[in-house]
C-alpha cells in the first residue's frame, strides 16, 4: 500500500509525522504542500496528512496509538474479502 504524507517546511507537526511514521517502519511519500498551487489549495493549513488509497487515515497531531489503528485499518480495508465459513467463520 502506498502512503501519502502532505507536509510543509518548517511545520513541526510534520516532522514529527514524519519522525513517527519512521519510527514505525512506514514507507511513505512525502508531499509538500506549497509547492504546488493546487495542493496548497486543496490542504490550506490543514498538515501533516496522511493518505493512502485517495483517503485520508489522519491528519494533524500524530500519537502512536491512533496511527496503528489507522494503519492496520487502512490494511484491512486493502485486502481482498475473506470468505467465511457456513458457521460464520
């Protein structure tokens, strides 16, 4: 799964994003925000953000916790259907 990171120089919620996200062993691309007019307009001030698949997992102050949940969430929803058993299994 490729992730997006939308970031700014000098944005200290970006680096630590950016330090979290490394720490956790997350491959991301990181995207700044200002050099490009349209996608500083489509994020504003509104950074660090975190995309994957076209949908946003987080954006704005980062913790471990909230990152996990939303990376094993973003996971899930990537993976092909499971079948489940006649016992709804």
């Amino acid at each position: 799964m490729r992730f997006l990171l939308y970031t700014r120089r000098g944005c200290h919620l970006c680096e630590a994003a950016e330090d979290l996200l490394a720490c956790m062993g997350v491959d991301v691309l990181r995207v700044d925000v200002d050099a490009d007019a349209a996608v500083a307009a489509r994020f504003g001030l509104r950074v660090p953000v975190l995309e994957a698949g076209g949908r946003t997992l987080l954006e704005g102050r980062f913790d471990a916790d909230r990152l996990a949940r939303a990376l094993s969430e973003a996971e899930v929803e990537a993976a092909p259907g499971e079948r489940v058993d006649e016992a709804g299994r």
